[in-house]
C-alpha cells in the first residue's frame, strides 16, 4: 500500500453535486486524458447528493482502483468539498475540476508540464466561456477585476475550477466561504509561482447550475477578509489604529470648527450639530484603538498557539564542519 501510495504522481480532485448524467461522459474522458500519460488517481467528493451520483461512483470505484470517493453527510458547499479533496490526495501534484463537464479533462496534461516548468499553481482561463451572460458573465468579469486589483495578483479568470497545484502550496491554505478561488493570491503571497493556461470550456449539458448572483456577494465578502488577513493578520492594529487615526483627525477638525464659530460668530457651542459628531467621532477613536487591541490578542492566541510563524521560509542552508566525520 505505501508502494502504492508513492506512486501517485497526480491527484485530480472533483467536488460534485447532484451530477448523476456527467458522471460516466467525465469518467470516459479522464481515463482518454490521462491513461498512459500519468500515474494518477481520481478523487471524487461528493458533497451530499441526492440522486444517483454515489451509486455511479461506487461502481467507478469498484472496477478501478485508482479512483476514490469521499462522501459527505450533506451538503457542504464546493470550496469544503475541494478542501476535503485537496486533504486527501497523495500526488505530488493535484489538479481541480468540475464534474459538470464544463472544463475539459483533456487540457490536464497541459496544466501539469505547465506546472513542470517550474510553476507552483497553474491557473486555468476560460478564454471563451459558455455562461448565461447577465448572471454569470458580467458579475465575473467584475469579480476578476477586483480581485486582481486588491489581491495584486492578477489572473484573468479567478473563478476557473480548473487549476493544477503543487501540494505544498495547498497544505498551507485554510478554506473557508468561497474561498478557494484565492487559492492563486494566497499562494502568491507565500512566495508562490503563479501561471495561467487558457483552457476549453463547454456548455452545460446535464444537471443544473448550482450559482447565480448571490454568489457575487460572497466572493466581495471573501475578497475582503483575504486581503485582511493577507495584510494585517500579524498587524491589526495598524489597520484598526489606522482608521482611528482617521476619526480622530476629523473629531478634531470638527472640534476646532465649533470653536472657531464660537469665537467667530457667537454660534451657540451646546446647541451645535458639529460638537456631538466631534463626540461621537471621539468616541469611535477610543473603539477602534480598543478593537486593534482586542484583534492584537486574538492575533497571538492564533499564531502561538499552532506554533504558526509569521514569515514562509524557502530553505535553509545549515552551517556545517566541512571536516566532520561521521562515525
Ligand atoms: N458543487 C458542489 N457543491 C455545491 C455546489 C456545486 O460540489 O454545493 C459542484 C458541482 O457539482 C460542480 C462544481 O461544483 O461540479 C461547479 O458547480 P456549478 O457548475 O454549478 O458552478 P459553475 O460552473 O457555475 O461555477
Ligand atoms: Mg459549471
């Protein structure tokens, strides 16, 4: 078995719903894809469907043994399922996709002698895709605008599935929301090699999409605390003290305002509208210096207590005796 599991050289991870008709065309055009080209396995995730995709995959794996099936006890949503995947594959290289035969297995070969020149994740883009423009089309387009803009990593196509890793660059990364579409900028900014490949998308055939816009305002929130944590993690307060600094600047703007018209023109000071935003500008100050205060522990209960360091070290080259014997 641990023959076996070294082996392994490439780990394909699929999360599914619900996709009993893809299934068998996506098996069929994995093993075309792959069969001959690379020592691989097939994980398959099936997060909590309702039809007869399990039953599909148990005989997949009955007859084959390279391919393995986690099944959830419900519905978890695709960035758990990825992560399970991710989690559980032995290759040294893990490639992602979707079970809805939207990406086409035939471009993995592709994304893995990518990856072998050198690359830590290689990124697939739709150059052409085949979505409901309004819904989908348009909200990503956005998406991959923002994400490019604040993560500084920019990609074309963010949401792709289809991507090819290094497992290391994944042992590092926490999913969580709908995050594994950062996976790219929180891999870059451990020091990750970033590629892109163009890859073939296909309309959907069989079964149903599972998104439509909601989704867009997840990935903002996600995006969000990303940056947060890509930023400030180790520094909170800085961003909290940053914002202090701002309401504090403006309670004083404010503050001597009210004076001046005092002074100026008589106004009357307790009657003024500009002296309670000077109060309560004051008074969110004194919160966010408290908040930065407060995320400062949370920091260092998170770091110290999973021995976390702050900082990813490439490699180390030990002093060494250049005379030592080994006895
Ligand atoms: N999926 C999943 N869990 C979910 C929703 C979707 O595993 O809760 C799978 C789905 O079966 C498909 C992939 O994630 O293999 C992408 O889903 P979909 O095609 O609906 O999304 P899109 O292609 O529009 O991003
Ligand atoms: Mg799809």
């Amino acid at each position: 078995m641990t023959e076996d599991e070294n082996q392994v050289e490439l780990s394909v991870v699929i999360p599914l719903l619900n996709e009993q008709d893809n299934l068998r065309p996506l098996y069929e055009q994995l093993r075309q894809a792959l069969d001959g080209k690379h020592r691989y396995e097939v994980l398959f995730v099936d997060d909590g469907s309702t039809d007869e995709s399990f039953n599909i995959l148990t005989e997949f794996h009955q007859a084959d043994p390279r391919v393995r099936v986690i099944r959830f006890r419900r519905n978890f949503g695709q960035t758990p399922a990825l992560s399970a995947g991710f989690a559980h594959a032995r290759g040294s290289v893990v490639v992602a996709l979707d079970a809805d035969l939207q990406n086409d297995p035939a471009d993995i070969p592709m994304l893995v002698s990518k990856l072998h020149e050198g690359y830590d994740v290689v990124s697939g883009w739709r150059k052409k895709r085949h979505d409901a423009a309004l819904t989908r089309l348009v909200p990503s387009r956005m998406a991959n605008w923002l994400i490019s803009t604040i993560t500084g990593v920019r990609l074309h196509d963010y949401g792709c599935t289809l991507k090819a890793y290094r497992r290391e660059v994944l042992a590092e990364t926490k999913l969580y929301g709908e995050m594994h579409r950062f996976i790219p900028a929180l891999a870059s900014w451990s020091g990750a090699h970033i590629a892109e490949c163009v890859v073939n998308h296909r309309p959907r055939t069989a079964g149903v999409a599972k998104y439509g816009l909601g989704r867009t305002w997840k990935v903002v929130l996600d995006l969000i605390t990303v940056k947060f944590l890509g930023s400030f993690s180790t520094k909170p307060i800085y961003i909290f003290g940053g914002l202090g600094g701002l309401t504090a600047l403006f309670a004083l703007l404010f503050g001597l305002l009210v004076i001046s018209q005092k002074i100026a023109r008589g106004v009357d000071m307790s009657g003024n509208p500009l002296l309670i935003l000077t109060a309560v500008l004051l008074i969110t100050t004194v919160q966010f210096i408290l908040m930065g205060l407060l995320a400062e522990l949370l920091v260092r209960t998170y770091h110290e207590s999973q021995n976390r360091p702050t900082y990813v070290i490439r490699e180390v080259l030990e002093a060494h005796d250049k005379n030592e014997r080994t006895p």
